[in-house]
C-alpha cells in the first residue's frame, strides 16, 4: 500500500499558483472573426435571402374574396422559374395594394422570373414588371456625378474576309488529319492546294465554320474558341467545360454552345448562348438530351431562334433571349418544327390524335399569324423539306391509306411566294431514300426504289401550278444527293456502304457528265462557288484508305490527296454577294466576254508554271554541279593518303599502273550440241 501526502504540507513544494487575469495596460486586439472563424463563417448575413426576393408590380387589386383565386393564378406564372418558399401580399382597408412580394429558393430562380416574367400581360389593364428586390438599393444609391466610362483599348485583328478578296478566288478549306492532331487551312488551286495556316493540336476534336466564314471554331476541354483574320489570330474564347456541340446564329451574332457536364438544377448551364462580339454570356438553358441537335433553331436573320419541348414551342427574340411576348405557343403533339431559310415563318406539323387530323401550320413571326393550315389524314410521319430562298416547302408525308398495305408517301409543295400558299401533291409509289432541293431554282431531285433497284427522278415546280417530272434514271448506287450552292449540277452518291460511286448530273438537260468512284467514300462537300466538289474518305468512319479527291462539277477529277488518317474537311462559307439581282443578269449575259479574259489568264498561269518548273530544274542542276566541285576537291586534296594507304599504287585511274599488269589466257569448255540436218 502507497503512502499519501499532502503537497501543501510537502516541503519541497512551495510554488504560488499562476494568475490568469490580464495585466492593466493589456490591450485586447484580437477580431472575434480571428478568435471565432468557424462561428463568423455561419453568422446570417443582413442581405441573407434578399437576392431571392422578386418584386412584382401592376397586381391587381382585389378584395379577400377574389384573393385565393389570384394568388392560384400568381403562383402558376411564378412557379415555373423555380420554387417559391415565401410570399408577402400587402394590403390596405382590405384590399391588395397592388404588389407582392415573392422569394424563391436560390437567387438564380428569382432572376430567371424577372428574365421571363417582367413585362408579361395578365390582362388588358394589368402588365407585371418584375424586378430583384436589391434592385432598389442599386438604383437609390447611384451618384448624381457622372463618371466617364474607362476607355477600352481596339483590338484589330486584321481584315476578317480578306480571303474574298484573293485575285485568283481561290476559296479556302480546313482539313484535319492524322487523327486530329494536326489542323490544316488550305486555299484551293486546281493544280496544288496552298497552305494557309497549318498548327499542330489546333482542336481537340473537330472544327467548325461561322455561317459566313468569319471565325473557325476550335473545341477544347474547357470550352471554344474562335479564330480569324490574315493570320488566324483568337478573336474569343468561351469557357463550357465539357463543350461537345456548337451552333451559329445565321448572323454570325451568337454562338451556343451545348456541355452534357455542366448542368445543375438551380443554375442552367447545359445550353449556353454567348455574345460573340463581347464574349458575355447572355442566357443558360437546361437540356436533358443533345440527340436532335441544333435543340434551338435559328430564324434566318437570327432575331428569333425557338426549341420544341412536350406539347409547347417556345420561341424567343434577340438580344433580350426572353421569350417572344413572355409566353410559349402550346401545341398539343408537336412533332417537329422548321424556320423558312428567307421570312420569319415557322413550319410545324402535330399527329393525328383520335378523329382530328394531322395537320401542317405555317405561322407568321412575331405576330404569331397562321398564314396557313393543311390538314392531313393516316398520316405516319412527317419531314419538312424548306428550298434555300424560302419559296417553296415541301411536306414528305408517310401514309397508310386505308385498304392498301404498306406505306405510301406523298411530297406536299408549298408555294410560298403565291397567294392563299396554294399546295401541290406528288404521289410517290415506292419508298423514298433522299430528297433535295436544287438551292436556287425550283427543281427538285428524289431518289426512291429499293436496292438495287434505285431510280433517281427530277421534277420542276412551274408557275402554271404544275410539277413535271424531268427525268427518270434507273438502277442507280446512290444513298445521297448533294446539289451544287448554285444550283443546275448534282451529284449522286453511293456513300459508305455503296463503296462510293458517284453520278455527275446536269439537271439543265438532265445528262448524265461523268460515272465515277472513290471507294469507300464517307463525305461529299460542295465548294461555295459550285466548281470543285471534294469526296473523301474519313479516319472517323473507315480506318484505311482515308484521303480527300477534288474533281470539277462535271466530274474530272484533278488531285488525289493522300492524308495520314485523315478526319475532316470542310469548306470555308462566303458571306452573300453584294451584287444585286439585275448586276448578276448583266454578267450572265456578258459571260462569253468574261470567258475570254480567264481562259487568258489560265494560259499565263499555264506558262508561269513552266516557267517555275524550268526555273527549279535549273537550280537543282547548280547545286548539283557546286556538290561535285566540292566532291573532286576532296578526292584530289585526300590522293596522298590514299597512295600512302595503298603501298604507292594509284587506283583512281582504270589503267593506271599498266607495267604491273600480268596477261593470262584461260579456255574452257563450255558445251558440245549436234543436231541433225537430216536428207539434203
């Protein structure tokens, strides 16, 4: 058993307990966010929610029996945007005062409802205006003195269409090969391609044109970016982590940019429309499935650009990205949607639901006008077919009549330019496998039929209310059809799985120009002028043989362009012609003359070729003839050496050393062979 003491009667401790109490001249300066930085991180804040607050303005005002129903009606416009924790409805002597108070549960919400909601019309008398609540603390405190804005430095990047004016019009076009890593612009020639710009790892995946030509789209990790000018400089960049889809506004405006990474419930991010001038963000979309893109389609001036979702079409304007009059268009059904390439009209067209019909709608925009209506009956699926200029659409309609097996497709044209929009039909008896329009003229061009047994048919929309059909060509190996931009001139072809036969057509007189084939053959790209066209063979779609052939329209071809695994190319757009319609008729016209002019300047290029080619022969023969100087230099400063080497005997010379010479005669036998001459 220990033995216990008590220290205070332990001699050897003696100590005095230390004292805890600050010192009177003790300065206590320590901030409670440093003694208690975990607590401060979590104290409310006072603007705590305020960001969530709306304002909305022009409520009616009602008395406690019309109340309830208000607020129902209030609260399904305003729930949309986003969910409603909170809502405050002032009232005076029994009445609304005519605002309310609404907050949402994250800020992203309550400034999506003032996107949408502000300006919406309830009524005749009653138009909301919606705004943040911390708005009012922004506008109350703005200075009365005015602060010149800091002045922003020019960035010139150079003429940005200086390719239009290339003397010879030679276009341009990207190419990417050895499995993306190399990126290549190249201005076309008919005798050899000139690099324009060639980088290594320019893009991660593929590259894209504007409309117009003006930028090159590059896609990365992290986001786009666009490239322009002389010397392909970046013009802008715009961070989408995760960017696998782009779109251009036809105006070349504004870019959108799609990312399956970036979504979030509270903050919209899958679909992102961007300023391309200022680079700014202008509006975030949620997006389930990337499958049908473009999800947003463009009207072709780009003021307008509208998506399709279940039973709603909703269209909005530029540059507010609001929607068009703070509503969709509710239409039960909606299968698909199409904007004219040359007015503000939108074409859609919804099923058949119990006995009320399909039908096709052409509506005007903005006013939202049904300019026309076609009904249609066993309808099983419909595309819509708009020509370039806008005069002419074309309905594909797949039917079951009633009675007859199968399906039986019909070709609705829409004459768009006449009045009332009279419609024509085109029976079709077999099924259809590609459709086009010829882009500036009113054929169009049909291959139907079942393989092998593919035909390949031409029709002319007349003005007498008529379509003829041109030309019939049977048993064909096409799959597609890729008119000229010009129109007249087509090609018919036979792509992947056909092994790439190609069919050069002139639709003026319906001749067949040239039967060709390039194996295996996955693309066929049309130059912006109609003169070349390019087939290829792409890395993506087929690993060997992959190379990009140039042949004119009439199907000679010029190069065949070996690339290591090639990708992709694609031809640079032009921006449209200045020229009026009248100035292009006097050029028609006067095409003989400038034929003359071109034929003589292909004859000085001819000539300048050979020049170049002589003048290269020539300096090869110098360098070679500087070489061999320089080589019997070396052989008659080194003789010494070698006569040392070889014990005095020179070998340069074959009959050098002749005394030395031994002469000896060897025969052999080589072979003995009789033959008989027979009776002479």
């Amino acid at each position: 058993m220990h033995e216990t003491m008590d220290m205070a009667d332990d001699p050897e401790y003696d100590e005095e307990e230390p004292s805890f109490s600050d010192s009177e001249d003790y300065v206590d300066d320590i901030e409670e966010d440093e003694l208690l930085s975990d607590l401060m991180r979590e104290k409310p804040l006072e603007a705590d929610g305020i960001d969530s607050v709306v304002v909305v303005d022009n409520v009616p005002q009602v008395g406690p029996e019309r109340l309830e129903k208000l607020k129902n009606v209030v609260n399904k416009i305003f729930s949309k945007f986003g969910k409603i924790t909170n809502e405050f409805w002032p009232m005076d002597n029994g009445m609304t005062k005519g605002y309310i108070f609404l907050e949402y549960l994250a800020p992203t919400q309550a400034q999506e409802a003032v996107k949408n909601a502000d300006g919406y019309k309830l009524d005749k008398q009653h138009t909301f205006r919606v705004n943040v609540f911390t708005d009012f603390d922004k506008y109350m405190n703005i200075s009365d003195e005015w602060e010149t804005p800091e002045k922003q430095d020019f960035k010139d990047f150079g003429n940005m269409r200086h390719w239009t004016e290339d003397p010879d019009c030679r276009d341009h076009f990207s190419v990417i090969y050895e499995s993306g890593e190399r990126t290549a612009i190249y201005a076309n020639d008919a005798k050899e391609s000139i690099t324009v710009e060639e980088r290594a790892r320019w893009t991660e995946t593929y590259v894209r044109w504007s409309p117009k030509g003006t930028y090159l789209a590059t896609f990365h990790q992290r986001g786009i970016a666009l490239w322009g000018g002389e010397k392909f400089k970046q013009i802008q960049r715009f961070s989408h982590q995760g960017v696998s889809l782009i779109d251009f506004s036809p105006c070349e405006r504004y870019v959108v940019t799609f990312s399956p990474l970036m979504d979030t419930k509270e903050d919209p991010q899958a679909i992102i429309i961007w300023d391309i001038l200022t680079g700014q963000k202008k509006r975030g979309f949620h997006c389930e499935s990337s499958a049908h893109w473009p999800i947003f389609k463009w009207s072709h001036d780009g003021k307008f650009f509208a998506r399709m979702t279940q039973d709603t079409l909703s269209i909005y304007e530029a540059p507010s990205m609001g929607l068009l009059d703070k509503k969709s268009l509710k239409i039960f059904g909606i299968k698909d949607f199409s904007w004219s390439p040359g007015d503000n009209v939108i074409a859609y067209w919804v099923p058949e639901d119990k006995d009320i019909p399909a039908r096709v709608t052409l509506s005007q925009m903005p006013t939202r006008e049904e300019i026309r209506v076609r009904n249609l009956f066993n309808v099983v699926d419909c595309k819509l077919h708009w020509q370039r200029n806008g005069d002419y659409l074309c309905v594909k309609v797949d039917r079951t009549p009633k009675g007859t097996p199968g399906v039986v497709t019909n070709f609705e044209i829409f004459r768009m330019r006449e009045k009332q929009v009279p419609v024509d039909v085109v029976e079709m008896k077999e099924g259809i496998i590609a459709f086009a329009w010829e882009p500036n003229g009113s054929k169009f061009a049909v291959l139907h039929g079942e393989s092998p047994r593919i035909n390949s048919s031409f029709y002319h929309v007349k003005n007498n209310g008529k379509i003829d059909l041109i030309k019939s060509f049977d048993k064909q190996q096409a799959n597609s059809i890729f008119w000229s931009p010009q129109g007249q001139f087509l090609v018919l072809a036979g792509l992947r799985s056909m092994n790439g036969a190609l069919a050069f057509v002139d639709t003026s007189d319906c001749t067949m120009m040239n039967i060709a084939e390039h194996y295996m053959a996955s693309d066929v790209e049309w130059d912006p002028t109609g003169r070349y066209v390019v087939t290829s063979v792409s890395w993506w779609s087929h690993k060997v043989d992959n190379a990009y052939w140039l042949w004119t329209f009439q199907g000679r071809l010029l190069q065949k362009n070996n690339k290591d695994r090639f990708c992709q190319l694609l031809w640079r757009p032009r921006p449209a012609t200045l020229l009026g319609v009248e100035e292009i008729k006097v050029i028609k016209k006067d095409l003989k003359k400038y034929s003359k002019i071109f034929e003589q300047k292909d004859r000085l290029s001819q000539s300048k070729a050979s020049k170049e080619l002589v003048d290269k022969r020539r300096a090869m023969m110098d360098e070679y003839r500087l070489y061999r100087e320089a080589a019997v230099q070396t052989l008659l400063e080194q003789k010494d050496l070698r006569l040392e080497l070889r014990g005095g005997v020179d070998t340069d010379e074959l009959d050098s050393n002749v005394e030395d010479w031994e002469e000896e005669t060897i025969e052999f036998f080589i072979n003995e062979e009789i033959i008989p001459l027979g009776d002479l």
